[in-house]
C-alpha cells in the first residue's frame, strides 16, 4: 500500500483566518499544545475495528467494508478541548511497523510520529467540516455539544510504505491558546 495522495474533497490550502497558523504548521501538533498551556492531556474517547469513512478508505485504498483501527481523542489544554483527533490504521499495518499504536491508550500518538526519524508525512490537506461530516459528528459527540462549522487538516504518516492516517478537528477553544 503506498502513501500517495488522493484528495477525496480535502484541499491543499485552508482560508481558515485565526485557524491559519494551527492547520499549516507541520510540525507536532501535540507539542505547539503543550508549550501553549501548563497540562496537556488526552482523553480517549473510542477505540476500535471499524469500517473507516468513505473519503478515508479512497486514502487507504481499502475496500467498502474493510475494518480498521479507529482511535479517536480529544486534545485537553489545562481541562479545555481543544482537538478532537481521528486515526486510522489499516488492519493489514496494525501487525507491522505500527503494532504500538493500537496500544496507545492516553498517549500522545504525535509525540511518537514525531520521535521516530522512519517515519515521512504527506502534505496536510484541509477542509471545513459541519454537522453534515463524521468528523463534525464525532467532534460534537466527544465534546458533548452542538458546535459551530469547524476547520479540520489530515495527513498521511508511512512507515515502511505503509500509512496511518491522521485527521485533526480544531475546536473554537484553540484559539485562546
């Protein structure tokens, strides 16, 4: 499986206004949270073999149907959310390079992506996502609240040639950090 990029209505720049700088920075998104706040916290809010979103299995290159390893979290910042998180790791990967992160539980998967010098990122992509999107949905229903149309970036980890998709939903509260 190779980490090429296919768009599935994701685009390559985000005209986010105050989101700008959180959706286009490369780096750990995990570490820009932590330096910001005096605890960074995360709290798991599922994990499981699930048949990943339409756009997602076009990413992967999965079939209609095809479980993968879900994992979805939210970022807290001194207690606020301010991420909720969404990964998906093929069935076929979660035995291979990327055993470790179907047991990351409360850990930080950015700050193990971003220790291991194996591991490449595509491009960020971006879009706006609302109530009409599982990313929207999954958000709402991790924060316990309805919420306003969000700006959400993901990008393709590979290890060894094989990816771990990784989207990221910031909610209103980023922008107090």
């Amino acid at each position: 499986m190779s980490c090429l990029r296919v768009s599935g209505g994701w685009g390559a720049r985000p005209w986010a206004g105050p989101y700008r700088p959180w959706l286009c920075n490369a780096g750990s998104l995990t570490a820009r949270i932590a330096a910001r706040c005096r605890e960074l916290r995360v709290r798991l809010v599922r994990q499981a073999w699930l048949a990943p979103h339409g756009d997602e299995r076009a990413v992967l290159g999965l079939r209609r149907g095809e479980r993968a390893w879900v994992r979805e979290v939210l970022l807290l910042a001194d207690g606020v959310p301010v991420v909720f998180a969404h990964s998906v790791l093929p069935r076929e990967n979660a035995r291979g390079p990327w055993r470790l992160v179907a047991g990351m539980g409360t850990r930080p998967l950015g700050a193990a992506l971003f220790a291991d010098p194996r591991v490449a990122r595509t491009p960020l992509e971006f879009r706006r996502v609302d109530r009409r999107h599982a990313l929207w949905q999954g958000a709402a229903c991790a924060v316990g609240a309805t919420l306003p149309v969000l700006w959400a970036r993901r990008s393709r980890f590979c290890l060894q040639g094989r990816p771990l998709l990784v989207s990221e939903v910031f909610l209103p509260e980023i922008l107090s950090l």
